[in-house]
C-alpha cells in the first residue's frame, strides 16, 4: 500500500508561481493550508455583506484600524516564513 501526499507551497512559494504567471490574471485562487485552491467568483450579495461588514467594524474599532493592520502585518511576515514539518 503506498499513499500519495499533496505537495503543500508556503506563501512565498505561492508568491513565486504568481510571479512566474502561473496564474491567469482573473484566476481566483487561494492558499489555504499550504494548498491552492479554487474559489467562486464573488455575487453580488456576498460583495453588499462585506461591505456593510467593513462598514459595522469601521464604525466599532474607528481608529484602531490602523494598529489591527500592524499586527496583520506581523501575522503574515509569521505565516510566510513557517514551514509545516509535516503534512496530514
């Protein structure tokens, strides 16, 4: 019995293919748990929700927007330079 595992690409692996033009302009993929992944293109009802969304945080966090993007920022520097040491 053998069993295959799915190659898992770190964000800056995706990165690269994207560079490389691996991805046609329009695609709409994602990389999620290190695997690319195919995603619906957005209706207009999702588009309506998230902007009221956006719009409700705004009115919530206001100022603090600005330091919620720092720590994204600091979250994703983290997630491109992790290496799963394994794959399930």
């Amino acid at each position: 019995m053998s069993l295959n595992t799915a190659k898992r690409f770190t964000i800056a692996e995706y990165h690269r293919l994207a560079e490389l033009g691996f991805f046609e302009e329009n695609d709409r993929v994602e990389l999620i748990k290190g695997e690319i992944i195919q995603m619906a293109a957005k209706g207009t009802p999702h588009s309506v929700c998230e902007t009221r969304l956006e719009r409700e945080l705004y009115k919530l966090v206001g100022d603090r927007a600005s330091e919620y993007r720092y720590y994204e920022e600091r979250y994703l520097d983290y997630l491109e330079n992790y290496q799963s040491s394994f794959c399930i």
